[in-house]
C-alpha cells in the first residue's frame, strides 16, 4: 500500500501521456526536413503518404535523403532512446535511486575501453562484440569488489564508482598511445557516437 502512494504522484494525466506519444513524431518530422538539403515539412508529410499510398511525387533526390539517409538514422535514434531508457529504469529499478545509471556499475567505461582496444586492429563486428564483453567484465570486477560479508547496496555503488574511473583511465592511457593521424580519430568518433551508417 505505501508503494502503491509513492507511486501515485508519478501517474501521467492523459495530456501528458498524448504530449509522450505525439511530440516524437513531431520531432521526428522536423529531423526529416532539417540538414544540408533543406525539405519542407509539407514535402514529407506528401512524401510519407506517398510511401503508404504508393503515390509519391516528390523530386528523387529529395525521396532518397529522406528515405535512405535520414529515416533510418531517425528509426535508429529511436531504438537507441528507448534502449537507453529501459537500462537506466533497470539500474534505478536495481539500486532503488533515481540516478542510478550504468555509469554506477562502471559498464560505460568498460565498453568504452573494451572498443579503443578492439579498434586498433579488428572489424565492426568484432569491436562490438570486445565492448560488450568489457561491460560485462567491468559489471563482475564491481560486484566481486562490492559484494562480501556486510557488504551493502551502497558498496556495490562505491565499487562500480571505483572500477569506472580505473577503466577511463585505462581509456585515457590508450588515447594518449594511439597513433594521432589514424587510430585515435577513430576512437575519439567511437566514444562520441554516431548514426551516420544507420541503413
């Protein structure tokens, strides 16, 4: 019953649920029409229910920017948005703190350093697959140094703090050993991020 009162003032009213599902597309259609070759909202709007229709009339360079550069990468976005946001309701869910995120556990640095490793000589695929695995790497080594006799939520916390700064530094001693002119360039836009080769 407590919980179920703490909860109540985090119910969304109707408007707000309607403002959820609406300003997303919203926006989604104003990142359709925003770059380098600037497209009306009107045109996509024409060029969306062309594509549902099958009757679309716009110029073709317009439909293949809006349909093989920008819609994926939007598409893209999205999923990572609602990824991210599942992690960190489940962190926050896990550690019962509102600002719990997967930096507490040290999973961000882990796969940060896991990547700068794996670029210096493998593929796409291969450096994925290295930072996922460092993330669950940096995810033990916290729960082995938080985790112990009277050991509590809060050291797991501390520990995840601990492992994260020794895995940016591992980051950083990477960074500051990596040929400037071609691998550091490629670790630098790794760790930024990018939708640039959504398809």
């Amino acid at each position: 019953m407590t919980g179920r009162k703490e909860c109540k003032g985090l119910e969304l009213s109707t408007l707000s649920k309607v403002l959820l599902l609406i300003l997303p597309l919203v926006v989604a259609v104003l990142a359709l029409c925003i770059g380098r070759l600037g497209i009306s909202p009107a045109e996509v709007i024409r060029s969306i229910f062309g594509k549902i229709t099958g009757n679309a009339d716009l110029e073709s360079k317009n439909e293949l920017v809006l349909w093989n550069i920008r819609m994926p990468r939007i598409i893209l976005a999205a999923l990572v948005g609602a990824g991210l946001s599942v992690s960190g309701c489940t962190f926050q869910s896990l550690f019962s703190n509102s600002l719990a995120t997967p930096d507490t556990v040290g999973v961000s640095s882990g796969t940060c350093f896991g990547a700068a490793v794996a670029i210096f000589g493998a593929d796409f695929i291969v450096t994925q697959a290295v930072a996922f695995l460092f993330g669950i790497i940096a995810v033990l080594l916290t729960y082995l140094a938080g985790s112990g006799k009277g050991k509590s939520l809060n050291s797991v916390v501390l520990a995840g703090i601990m492992i994260g700064s020794l895995f940016s530094a591992l980051v950083s001693f990477i960074k500051s050993v990596a040929d400037v002119n071609s691998v550091l360039p490629v670790i630098t836009f790794w760790l930024m991020g990018s939708f640039a080769g959504a398809g």
